[in-house]
C-alpha cells in the first residue's frame, strides 16, 4: 500500500467551499480502480486545516490519479483558497 | 468518522523493534469493535519517521482504544524507542 498524505490550510471564507469540492474530488478518487481509502479529514483544533488520505494499492496507481479530470479540476479549482502552499508526504504501508 | 494520526520519530537502531511492535498493536487494534482502519505507515523520504492512521466510527470507540491492553503494552513498550515525543492530531472525517 502506498499512502499520500496532503496538509491544506485553507482561508477562512472558503471553507465550506473547500469541503464541497475536496467531497466531489473523493467521490471521483474512490472509483479509480488502485485506490483502497480516500479520506477527507478536517482538523477538530482547527477548522480551516485539512489532511487528505489516499491510500493506494501501488505508486503506480497513486500516480495515475493526478492524471484524472477529476484530480486536476480539484487541483485548479481549491488553489485560490489555500493559505499556504499544500504539503504531501509519502508512506509506505507496513500493514497486511 | 473519528481519525488521529500520531506522528513517531524513532530512533535509528530500533526501527525495526518499532515495526514489530506496532504491527502487534495493529492486529489487535483492528479487531476492536469500533475500529475503521489502524495503518501503519513508514515515511518513504525518512524511515525513521512513522505515521499511525488511526479511524474508528466514533470519538468513544477512539477513546476504548486507550483502554485496551494491547494500546497499553505498545504506549509503554515503544515510549524509550522515540527520539522525541509522539504527536497525535484528531480530525472529523467528512466523506460518507
């Protein structure tokens, strides 16, 4: 498994247009066929901060979703209400 | 859906005391009633730092996790592994 994890910090007004988009980017995302989760998560502490998991069967498969429409329409869409620059960070699955 | 994600640095020479460890509690962990998903991830750029997905359905059944005697013997079983103190973040979960 092969896991991304993405650190947004978004400005405050377009919370609740972040969640919106991030939820159609997640509906698209979990269909792919290498994906296993994609989690929309919003920070308890901080409400404007966000973490996205993707767990992939493969980096292969991790890959091929920043090929997807819907990827790139999340991407343009949600970069002008982001406070900073997003944060990836990879992992490699230990379990199962 | 209630994540935590716990950020470890473990010392070099005990990183793969840590993975056996923590696969122990892994095991355990996802047969809890409550439990979602509990993956353990090794950061691909720097293999001493790990990260702890931790999903359970609800914020109680995260907090039973505490009290479970396998979370106990991981906590205490790992603590002098680390090479600074753990972090743990908790996030609402906004997908389904």
């Amino acid at each position: 498994m092969f896991v991304t994890t993405v650190m947004v910090r978004v400005v405050p007004d377009r919370v609740e247009d972040f969640i919106k988009a991030t939820l159609v980017n997640h509906r698209a995302s979990v269909e792919e066929p290498g994906n296993i989760r994609f989690d929309v998560l919003q920070n308890e502490q901080e409400p404007t901060r966000f973490l996205l998991y993707e767990a992939y069967r493969s980096e292969k498969d991790a890959s091929a979703h920043k090929n997807t429409s819907h990827y790139r329409l999340w991407r343009d869409t949600v970069a002008v209400w982001m406070a900073e620059p997003r944060k990836g960070i990879t992992y490699k699955g230990l379990n199962r």
